[in-house]
C-alpha cells in the first residue's frame, strides 16, 4: 500500500501542475439568465405584437399589445429552443449539507464556460465528498483476486448480490490457482444467484487460468495488462486499479454514465469518452474518490427513474433539479441505503461506515 500512497501522492503533485483551476473559487455559478424574463413571456409576447402588426383596429382596441417586444425581438424568440423551466433550489435539502442560500438554477448552461464547468464540477464532488464522507467500493474483496473476480461478477446484477454469494466462492477456491482448476458445473452452482451464471462461470476460471499462466498467479497493476484477461473491460480495470492499487481510475458504470450528464458535465454517451472527459475536469489523484462519490449519489438519491431531488444536497448546484421528486418529505421516502436507514450492500463494510450509522446488509437468503 505504501508504494500506492507514493504513486497517489505522485499523480496528486502532477495534476497540480496542469490544473489551471486549482485555485478555483468556492462561489457557484450564477445561472447568466437569472436576471431575464421568461422565454415563456417572450414567447407571448411575440405572438401579441406580431399580431398587432397584421391588425392595426386590433392594436387600437388591445393597447397593451403595443408595449410588446419590437417584430425583430420577437423573430429572434421564434427560433430559440422549446423554453425550459427555471427552477428554483432548496436553500437547505438534507441535514448533511451546510446551508447555502436558494438559487435560480440555469437549467441548461450550455455556454457555461470551460472554467465555470471545472469549477462546478468540482464543487458539486466537494459536497458529495462531504455527504459520503464514508464512500467506498461496494463490493465485498480482501485481495486484488477477490476483487477482480466480483467486479466480472457484478455485471448485470448487483453488488448486494455478488456480496451474497463470493463468500461460498472463495471458501472453496480462495486463490487463481484453485479456481482455474474448478470444475466448471460446480462452479456454475454457486454463481447461479448472480445470473448469467454459464458465462460468468467461464470467464471467472478463464481468468484465473490466465493469471496462473501469464502473471504468476498475481493480478497484474497496469490497465493494459489487466484488459487482457477474459471479462475484463476497462470498467472493471479502473475499479481494481483504484480499489486494490490505490492507481486512480475513473468507473463509469451506469450510475455514472446518468449522473454526469445530469450535470452536464458531458454530452458524450460512449463510456470511454465519457471517462476522457469527466477526467479532464479533476485532478488525476481524485478519480477514484469521485467515482465512488457520484455512484453513491446514484444509488441512494439521484434515481434513474426517481431522482430525489427534494432531498438532494447538491440541488443548488444541479442543472436537472426538478427532473424528480421536489417535495422533500416525498422525496425522503425515495431515499435508499444508509440514507434511509436500510442496509448497505456489503456484508463487511469499512468500520467508517458503521460509525456513521451504516448497517451491514444481511448474507444471502436472510433477507
Ligand atoms: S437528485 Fe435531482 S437535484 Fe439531485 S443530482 Fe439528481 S437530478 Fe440533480
């Protein structure tokens, strides 16, 4: 671990080097159209004093239609974008978050700048930093084997599942050498509550087999080494490199992939830019922090489906507030996890989360 802290604190030193935002401001961003009327007004407007223009007798007996926006103004709010709402974020949504006052959210800055995106970026992973100040990967693993084999596990189910059932795994082929040895339909038995169970089978001992024979039963350190194995993606890469390796990297799973384009904070859709692009906002040393910070939010408030937005803590500073429940005593109950008083999905998380009140969830078939 100690030569993790090194290449931790080394990738730190050099990102404060290339980061020009390093000293960026505290300050959110004020939305630039705050202070403007309404396209919706506009809007009206517009038809009113083109209306005007074809009627004169209309004119004389609606006087207000005079006072409209010029035809020029209004041509120019014809060919705007359909108006969105503005909305209008809680000063204070959950205890966990320090007051900070309303604000008239933009919600689609898509002339923010380059330097106010890094700033909000940021801001917005300093208050997850502070409402998941326990974050961690959620899937149950005591070596860099373990933790690469219920990373493949993971996929298409989740990790309260995984963590369910790799204690059964391990106990019988705790390390590459015996799981590349299994028997295939015996195996197959113990990953069936993951799903998937033949392919996972397959690739977990073709791993395994891999290891044994290219890299002397070790997980290898690099991305390019471990994208070699069989079911091994880039994904699972970066949560090994940055969870057993303490080598920063950036898991974009699908909470991830939703969250960030909630904030805007990319429009791109394939993960691998994604990853790029989400990178460049932060400092390499931050990667694997803010990727558990914004899976966490995933998780436990800002839904695929039901968002909750009027218990989020960052609301002030999310462009998509609105897109969920706003009422925050509807919202409270969306809540999932620790934040709603329910266990977690590890069945052996780090004692930071106990002490903050998170409970261990339940080994499988108690719950
Ligand atoms: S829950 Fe709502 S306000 Fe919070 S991050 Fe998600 S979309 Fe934004």
């Amino acid at each position: 671990m100690s030569s993790a802290k090194k290449a931790a604190a080394a990738n730190k030193a050099a990102s404060a080097g290339e980061a020009s935002f390093a000293e960026e401001s505290t300050a959110v961003e004020e939305a630039p159209s705050a202070g403007k009327a309404s396209p919706a007004k506009k809007t009206s407007s517009a038809k009113k004093a083109a209306s005007a223009k074809k009627a004169p007798a209309a004119r004389k007996k609606a006087p207000a239609a005079k006072k409209a926006a010029p035809v020029k103004k209004a041509a120019a709010v014809k060919k705007a974008p359909a108006p969105r709402k503005q909305v209008v974020a809680p000063q204070k949504a959950t205890a966990a978050v320090s007051a900070s006052p309303a604000r008239t959210v933009d919600p689609h800055p898509r002339g923010e700048s380059r330097t106010a995106l890094v700033r909000r970026a940021r801001r917005i992973d300093r208050e997850l930093a502070e409402v998941y100040p326990y974050a961690h990967p959620e899937l149950d693993f005591e070596n860099p084997f373990q933790l690469v084999v219920a990373t493949v596990l993971s996929a298409q189910t989740t990790d309260l599942r995984v963590n369910q059932t790799t204690p059964g795994l391990f106990a019988r082929y705790p390390t590459p050498e015996d799981l590349a040895a299994a028997n295939p339909e015996e195996v197959e038995e113990i990953l069936r509550p993951t799903g998937f169970f033949r392919a996972k089978t397959k690739s977990v001992i073709g791993l395994s087999k891999a290891l044994v024979e290219q890299f002397g039963g070790e997980v290898p350190g690099r991305l390019e080494d471990l994208v070699k194995l069989p079911g091994v993606g880039r994904k699972t890469a970066f949560v090994v490199l940055g969870n057993a390796f303490g080598r920063p990297g950036i898991t974009v799973d699908t909470h991830f992939q939703r969250l960030v384009r909630r904030w805007r904070w990319t429009e791109e859709t394939d993960p691998d830019k994604i990853e790029a692009a989400v990178g460049a906002l932060f400092p390499k040393s931050d990667w694997t922090d803010l990727s558990h910070h914004v899976i966490w939010h995933g998780r436990r408030i800002c839904h695929a489906r039901k968002p909750a937005c009027g218990a989020c803590p960052i609301a002030p500073l999310c462009p998509a507030y609105g897109e969920g429940e706003t009422d925050p005593e509807k919202a409270r109950k969306l809540l999932k996890y620790e934040k709603a008083g329910q266990p977690g999905q590890r069945l052996k998380p780090p004692q930071a989360y106990l002490d903050a009140g998170g409970r261990p969830a339940p080994p499988l078939g108690a719950g």
